[in-house]
C-alpha cells in the first residue's frame, strides 16, 4: 500500500527526513489565500488507496486548522485510505479546566476538531496537566512522542560538563529523566514567596552547579518570562551562562532575542515548531517510530474489510 506524505510550508524540512523514514512520497500542500482572506487548498490528485500522513506545524493554530481540515477533507475526496497527523506541536493542551467564570475549556473543544479530521495523530511532549493522557482527550488513536531521548543525546553531544536545571517543581519529572539518559546531574528551582505578589527563584544546591555550565531546560517556551528570570538567578549566582533547552520554541514576539539578551550563551531546541536560529535537535527518527506503529496497527482492519 503506498503511503504519501503531505506537509504544511514551514515544517517542509522535517517532513523530507519524516518520508524518507516513512518510505513515502512527499507531496507538499499548495495553499494560498484570496484577498479576503479565504484559503484554497490544493493536492497531488494521485491518492487512491493511499495512507496519507499530513504533517502540519500548529504554531499558529487559528490561522492553519481550518485549512488543515480542507486538507483531510479534500485528501478523503481523492480517495485516501487513511489520514493520519502529525502534528509535533500540539496548542490548545494548557486551556484544560475554566479558569474563570464562563471560559471555554479549549483542551476538549480542540480534540474534538482534529478527531474528526484524521483517524490517528502523533505529537510530541504535549503539555497535559489535568488530562494526564491523550487518550482522555482524544477518542481516535494516538502517539506521545517523548523529545526526552533526543535532547539528552545533544547533551551528552554537546555539554558534557552540564548541569541541568528545571525551572519548577513541574519540571522535576522530565527534567530528572532528561539528565539521568544524559547522565548529567540536575536541579529544580525551588520558589521562594516573601509576600502575597512577590516570589523569588533559589537553586536549592548551588555550590553542587559550581564547575559545571548549567542548562536551563523547560518544555514549552512562550513568553520567555520563566526562562529569563532563571538565566538572571544562575547569573547572580556567579555560574557560567547558561544554554537554553527547549521542546517547543513558540517564542511569542521577540522571546528567542530577549533570552540572548538576558545573557543565554545559546538557546537550542526540538525541531516540532521551525526556527531558522536554534532548531538543533532533529524529531524524525522518533516521529517515524510512531507513525510506523499506527500505519500498522490500521493496515489489519483496513484489509479485512
């Protein structure tokens, strides 16, 4: 059966190491829009009996999910076997309760949107809270892709004398595991409140960082606030500047440029959102991983129909 691979524009780099892994052919999507605004998706005609594998970046997700539905749709018109997503950065994961009188809960509403689009989706480290797994979310089957692996290996690649620090007891978790696979030691800022607003950041051990370079490491990066007043405390510290490390470089506004500023030696992350500065860590070989599974798991029930 063979398989195509359709890419939004800017994550077409990915996607090229993605069908290669995946033996599919890529097959980029033509999207333009009219001057008022309207979208007009086009595809490869040739998709018959095909496993189509879309891979969009959702960076900006109001302005691409619509045309991502025209895309499955259009791509089930053609005669696609099966849709499935790749969508390594996954928006809408934090907004999971009301929390203020009369919020939509955007978590659910979301899932919902994209499950009835696509039959299957693989994400990377989505940022769940109170729904601790995607299958609370989602009813189609799903992939958690762990940047874990990765992001250790360029550790252990590149600051071997590396100490990793989380920047909240959040943290704690995936940044143990990060550092145990790199074999590097680590640790979370602990919060400090000395008033009803004010809240200081202190490194529990900070004689234990000295003689190493401390990475800071956080999963999501938006606003760049959290990070910046990490890289401050390690400054103040005396320790040597720090490397940022990132799953998902959303980097609001100027974000990437206020982290230099504020005194990164460099900021490094995934590849799930493109950034022609600081993608240095490459998801294709586990994204294919996933993607390889739910291919599978699909072609028994498909072919038994």
């Amino acid at each position: 059966m063979s398989r195509v691979l359709i890419p939004f524009p800017d994550l077409q780099p990915l996607a090229v190491e993605l069908g290669a892994r995946l033996q599919a052919r890529v097959a980029p999507v033509g999207w333009r829009r009219f001057p008022d605004g309207e979208s007009l998706v086009t595809l490869d005609a040739q998709l018959e009996g095909a496993d189509v594998v879309l891979v969009a970046g959702l960076r900006h997700a109001d302005s691409v999910a619509l045309a991502l539905r025209l895309v499955a749709e259009t791509a089930r018109e053609l005669g696609a076997r099966s849709v499935g997503l790749v969508a390594p950065y996954l928006p809408y994961m934090r907004q999971d309760t009301r929390f203020h009188p009369g919020e939509a809960i955007s978590a659910p509403i979301f899932a919902r949107f994209l499950e009835q689009s696509v039959d299957w989706l693989v994400t990377v480290d989505p940022h769940l809270h109170r729904n601790p797994r995607l299958d609370g979310l989602f009813s189609i089957p799903t992939r958690h892709v762990a940047a874990a692996p990765a992001m250790a290996a360029w550790v252990q690649a590149n600051v071997p004398d590396a100490i990793l620090i989380g920047p909240d007891s959040e943290s704690a978790q995936w940044v143990g595991d990060i550092a145990d696979r790199a074999q590097v030691p680590f640790q979370v800022l602990a919060k400090i409140r000395e008033g009803d607003r004010a809240v200081q950041v202190s490194l529990p051990d900070p004689i234990a960082a000295r003689g190493r370079t401390p990475v800071v490491v956080d999963d999501i990066v938006s606003s760049g606030h959290t990070m910046i007043e990490t890289l401050k405390h390690l400054s103040a510290l005396g320790l040597p500047a720090a490397t940022c490390l990132v799953t998902h470089a959303v980097f609001s506004e100027d974000a990437y440029e206020r982290l230099l500023a504020a005194g990164a030696q460099r900021v490094v992350s995934t590849d799930t959102i493109a950034h022609p500065a600081c993608n240095a860590i490459a998801m294709a070989p586990l994204l294919a991983v996933a993607c390889e599974a739910l291919l599978a798991e699909r072609t028994p029930s498909l072919a038994a129909l």
